[in-house]
C-alpha cells in the first residue's frame, strides 16, 4: 500500500512519521501558531519522512513572536526554512538516502498581522471580499510533454542557502476574510472557480465539500486543507483542517480539545506555554524546581491581569499527536486559595477517561498498537469517579484536593507503566510486577538478602527492556524492578533497614525534578506503611526500622533507540535499602545519586528530624486512605 506523503500542523499537532490515512474534521481557535501543510514528494524516496521532519521542526521550534519579530518576519521565515532543510538533510545523510524533498505552505498568525512562507506547489489563497486570491508562488516549470508540472523549489536540498524572493509574503488581519492551505492534491483536481464557491460556505462546510469535490473529481493524490477564517482584526482564527486519503488512520480517529486550566488562563495561552517549555511526550516537567508552587502567574503589563501557568506537567500523546495535558497537581497562591484545583482536576479526569477508551478503540482497530487488555478492565472505577468519591468522603477542602491529586497522579503514573507492558504496583500486603518478558509475577522481596551492604542499580544500553542488567546477585533474570531491600541477619543493630527514596524524581532525559511536597509526604509514609506490613508478616520475630524515605525511580526501559547519555524513561519508584552507616555509591543509567543525598542526610538523627518536618497534619490521613488510591494489579 502506498504512505501518505501529506502532513500538517494544526492546533499544536501533527500527523506522525509513519501513517496512512485521516478522514477527520478538526476544528479549534488558533492565536500566535502555526498552521502549516506539507506534501512530501512523490518522484523522491521518503516523502512521508521528508513531511513529517518538516512538520515536527515547525511544532518543536513553535513560539510565541514578539514585536521585534514581526518587524523582521522575513529573516525569521528564513531561519525557519533553512533549519527545516537542514534537518531534512541531516536525516537523509544519516541513512545514506540519495534524495527526498518535502513542501511547505504555512501560515503565521501574529499579533500585528499574518505572516506566510511558502516552497514547492502547496498553495495558500485568501479569501477577500469576495475575491479568491493565490498569495504563494508555484515554485515549478511546464516539462514539454508532461501533464504535471515538475518542482523547481522544494525542502531537502543539500546547501540550500537562500530561497526565493516570493517566498514570503505578509498580509493584515481583515474580519471574514478566508485562508485556504492545501496540497496540490486538491488544485491539480478543481478549478479556482469552484475552490472559490465552496469557499464561500461556512467553514466546516467548506472543508467537506472541498474533499467530497476532490474525491468525485478521482482524485489519485492524498489531499491536506486548512481553512481558516478570521473572526475579529486580532489573531482569533477558526479552523478547519481536513486530510482525505483512501483508509482511515484508527489512532486519529478523534481530537480531544485542549481545556483552559483554571479561570484565569485560555487554552490558547495553556497551549502556547506547553510549546514554548517544549514538553515531551511520557515525560514529566519541572520548569523551577525551586519554586514551591507549581501553578506561577505572569501579569499582563496592560490590563495588570494575572495569568496563571502549571509548573509541572505531563504530556499523554499517541503516535506523536498531543492528546491531552494533565497538570501533576495544581496549588495556587495562598492569597488564591484552593477553590479551582479540585474542579480542574475533575475536568481532567475526563479526559483522561476519554482518552483511555479512544486509545482501546483505536488499538482495536490498529493491530500494530495493540496492547494487551484495555486498561479500565483493571481498575474498579473511572478517575472521575475516584474524584468524585473522594470529594465527598472527605470534609476538608484543602485536604480533598490533596488526595486527590495524589490519586490523579497515581492513575496516571499507572496509565505509563500500562502504556509500556512494565509495571509494578503494590497491592494489598504483595508486591506484583507487570512485564513482558519477566514471567515471575509475584517476588518475596525478603528473598533478597544476599544483596547486603553494598549495591548498585544498573540499566544496560540498548534498544529495548531486554537488554537490561539484573539487579539482584542472587537472581539471574533480566527486567527484575529495581525492589532492593537489605537484611542483616547478623547485626542485631540493624536487623531489618527499610528505605524508600523520595525527594527527586529522575526524568528520561537524565535530570532531576523535585516532585510536589504533598506527593512525597504520601508515597512516603504509604509505602512505608505497606512495608512494614510486609515484614511484619513474614518476619515477624524482626523489629522494621525505617530510616528515611526517599522515592527512587524506577524506568520503563527504553523506548527509542538510545545513546550513553538517554538510557530511557524513569517511571514510578522503586524501594531501596541502604546502610545510613556505611559509604555507598548509588546509580542508576549515568545518574549519580549520589549527590542527592549528599549533604542531606548525615545522621540519623537528622534523617528522623527530617521525616518529622515533613509529616505534619496529612500523614495520618494520607496512611489511612491509601489502600483506595492503590492501582490494581493485572491477571
């Protein structure tokens, strides 16, 4: 079967590197994006590659322009193409590829006015009283004999300096006027005239009819169009974007819509920060960690508004469409309160609940991304109902909210190592591993008591969780979670030691990130809870002494191909015990943390007062309903 060549960016996503067909409506409110189409060539190997690479350079350079930018649009549109072909090539080189090529069409829409760049033969019209107009260049030439014209412009050009002139092009914001991005796909079939007449619909209307005139024409090429109408003379654009191709792609087969966070921001400003921060996706962000609260506000030097940002997020996408943002856990400035977290995180909820039923429904219907089972079969109830049930089971609102949260990120936590086929969870008084190639489900973790004093945590290069080093000296498979629990029988004074890591969470990229205080307290005396009870029960003649309590995360093993310096994604927490009396070296990939700890904890003494700085008030409460916020285990 032939690849779609096509591409887009729209609303902040586009269609991912490999990918067949979409026949979908997608409809939104842009300001200060992209919206851009690409037609990889055909006459050239990997189009579909050549499209993507573009369209993945547009989101991940996306940002905001100032004033200064807009006066110097031009050299800005050529930065933009060059770093573009640039990295087209790059690629090509890279796999020895002899030559591929891409084309792009795009529109900027800034405060002063729209910004449009354009190279090969997609076009841009706008649609002006009443007029049709061709804004871009066909950068191409009539071959004698030939029915198509051939590209004399085009992405992917080895020492591509300079573009043409006419390139570029800026245009002022007028109310009702109409913005057409298409492939040739859609101009090789239909006369401007009757592009001009459909134009003239109402929007989505246009899309639709824009297709279904291009499919009765038998249409051989895939077709992409964005249709954009400017509602006011300020940069509030609607949207219709449109890909018809030949067979339905399951995976974007719906969009959920971006929600505002909270009273005081727009989705469009919530969109905007997430691009401009980068986020990626299966990752958790801490954008200042030094900064407590993980809700921050910018005020508008204008009107003196207060807009709010989230801190920390994390990004669900699927084949590399953003799907939703989910803020880890939300608390607004004092002055604020706690009025709008829990409410925020019941919309959340939603959608999360929604994109678990669409990943199901689109892995029903698209073998290769099939998982196992669909998620919810695990779990009792949906997150909105854990929202809702925590809500009124509890009577304090600040604490609700808390709770909450925490269980919000449990889910979601449980949600990624679903997602990989690597999970660990604790359920009831075991703890249970979930993986693809560990066919030992259930581990006495008291079984470890060969690794004492002295331990190192490894993972292996490599492509995949099977390349994985074992942790334990006294077990010879791979994949074993990183569950270290140290026990000296012959010491009377340490007898059992029990620790659980906590005060950083390490993301896939090799950094570190304090997580929420309210989450640390929790993890913390949760898990120590659910230990304690674990030696109780099989060693009951032992007294448990726990030390400290730090989360240590675990990974979920790589998933891209990986170099020394990106081992993975670091998920959950793993459970460690380590002499406090002793000098250990503790690793994990090429993170050192060591340093962690270093100058943090020194005595015991220190490690107790510590623990009882952050308790205070919740601890008891955070213990007691644990066993709710549990992530189940699968069969």
């Amino acid at each position: 079967m032939e690849r779609n060549e096509d591409n887009f960016c729209f609303n902040g996503i586009g269609m991912p590197e490999v990918h067949d067909d979409l026949e979908e409506n997608l409809t939104a409110e842009v300001g200060g994006q992209w919206v851009a189409v690409f037609d990889g060539i055909g006459g050239l190997p990997r189009g579909e590659e050549a499209s993507y690479l573009a369209a993945k350079t547009l989101l991940d350079e996306e940002r905001p322009w100032t004033e200064q930018d807009e006066q110097n649009y031009e050299t800005i549109l050529l930065q933009m193409l060059k770093k573009i072909n640039d990295n087209i090539t790059s690629w090509r080189k890279d796999r020895k590829i002899t030559k591929m090529g891409t084309t792009v069409s795009a529109l900027k829409f800034g405060q002063e006015a729209i910004y449009g760049l354009s190279i090969g033969d997609s076009r841009i019209y706008r649609m002006h009283d009443g007029k049709l107009e061709q804004l871009s260049t066909d950068h191409t030439f009539r071959r004698p004999g030939h029915m198509k014209s051939a590209l004399t412009e085009y992405l992917g050009k080895e020492h591509q300096a300079e573009f043409p002139e006419n390139s570029f092009f800026c245009v002022p914001y007028e109310k009702g006027d109409r913005y057409l991005i298409c492939s040739d796909g859609l101009t090789d079939m239909l006369e401007e005239s009757k592009i001009k007449s459909r134009m003239e619909q109402p929007v989505e209307e246009a899309v639709t009819s824009l297709i279904e005139e291009t499919i009765r024409m038998g249409a051989d090429d895939n077709t992409t169009i964005i249709l954009a109408e400017v509602e006011s003379e300020t940069d509030e654009v609607q949207n219709g974007s449109d890909a018809m191709q030949s067979e339905s792609d399951a995976v974007m087969g719906k969009q959920i819509e971006y929600i505002q966070d909270g009273a005081e921001i727009t989705s469009e400003e919530w969109i905007m920060q997430l691009q401009q921060e980068k986020y990626r996706s299966f990752g958790f962000e801490y954008k200042n960690w030094k900064n407590e609260n993980l809700i921050f506000y910018r005020t508008d030097q204008d009107t003196n508004e207060k807009h709010y940002y989230s801190n920390f997020v994390g990004i669900v996408r699927w084949a590399d469409k953003m799907l939703l943002s989910l803020p880890k856990s939300v608390k607004l400035d004092q002055s604020e309160g706690y009025l709008k977290k829990l409410e925020m995180l019941k919309v959340y909820a939603k959608l999360l609940d929604l994109y678990l039923a669409d990943v199901w429904e689109a892995a029903e219907r698209n073998q290769k991304c099939k998982p196992k089972k669909a998620p919810w079969n695990m779990v009792s109830q949906s997150v909105e109902q854990w929202c809702a049930q925590t809500e009124k089971e509890q009577a304090d609102t600040a604490e609700v909210q808390i709770i909450a949260a925490v269980k919000f990120e449990k889910v979601y936590e449980w949600l990624l190592g679903w997602l990989y086929g690597n999970q660990i969870s604790l359920f009831g008084e075991k703890v249970f591993f979930e993986s693809k190639i560990l066919d030992q489900k259930e581990i006495n973790i008291n079984e470890c008591q060969n690794n004492v004093y002295s331990w190192k945590v490894y993972g292996k290069s490599g492509n995949g969780i099977q390349d994985r080093t074992p942790v334990f000296k006294n077990q010879e498979k791979k994949n074993i979670p990183d569950i270290v629990i140290e026990m000296d029988k012959e010491d009377s004074e340490l007898k059992n030691i029990c620790c659980i890591l906590d005060a950083k969470y390490c993301g896939w990229d090799g950094e570190s990130y304090i997580l929420p205080g309210n989450a640390d307290i929790y993890k913390q005396f949760f898990y120590q809870e659910q230990f304690v009870k674990l030696y109780s029960k099989q060693a009951p003649e032992k007294e448990v002494k726990i030390y400290n309590a730090l989360i240590f995360p675990d990974y979920m093993g790589d998933t891209v191909r990986t170099n020394k310096n990106k081992e993975g994604i670091l998920r959950l927490c793993a459970v460690a015990a380590f002499d406090l009396h002793k000098d250990r070296t503790i690793g994990i990939w090429q993170v050192n943390l060591q340093k962690l700890i270093e100058g943090r904890i020194s005595s015991d003494e220190e490690v107790q007062k510590r623990m009882q700085k952050n308790c205070r008030g919740i601890t008891e409460s955070l213990i007691k309903t644990g066993k709710d916020f549990l992530p189940m285990r699968t069969k």
